[in-house]
C-alpha cells in the first residue's frame, strides 16, 4: 500500500463535500483548528507548569 497523492485527496475532499455540504465542512474545519490550538496551548502549559515545578524543588 502507498501513500495517498494529490489527487487521491481531491477527490477524497470533492465526496466528503458532497456528503456534509460546504458549510458543515468548513465548521468542521474551523472546530478542529481551535482544537489543535487548544492541544499545543495546553502542552506548552504543562510544560511550563512542570518546570516551574522543577525549579521549586530545586531550591527547597
């Protein structure tokens, strides 16, 4: 098996489109782009929380 090419994708975005409409997709589209923000938000908090943590216990 390969991977999926350009054209595999279009045509896989052309029926997607067709089944949900344009603006379900594009709602769709927009609720996973906060998503995935929120996600990389949300690590990069809990990296600083940690190191923050780490410097604590470092001068206790």
């Amino acid at each position: 098996m390969g991977s999926l090419g350009g054209t595999e994708l279009l045509i896989i975005l052309a029926i997607v489109i067709l089944l949900f409409g344009v603006g379900r997709v594009s709602r769709i589209g927009g609720e996973l782009g906060s998503a995935v923000a929120n996600f990389r938000k949300g690590l990069q908090e809990g990296a600083k929380g940690k190191s923050e943590e780490a410097e604590q216990a470092e001068t206790t």
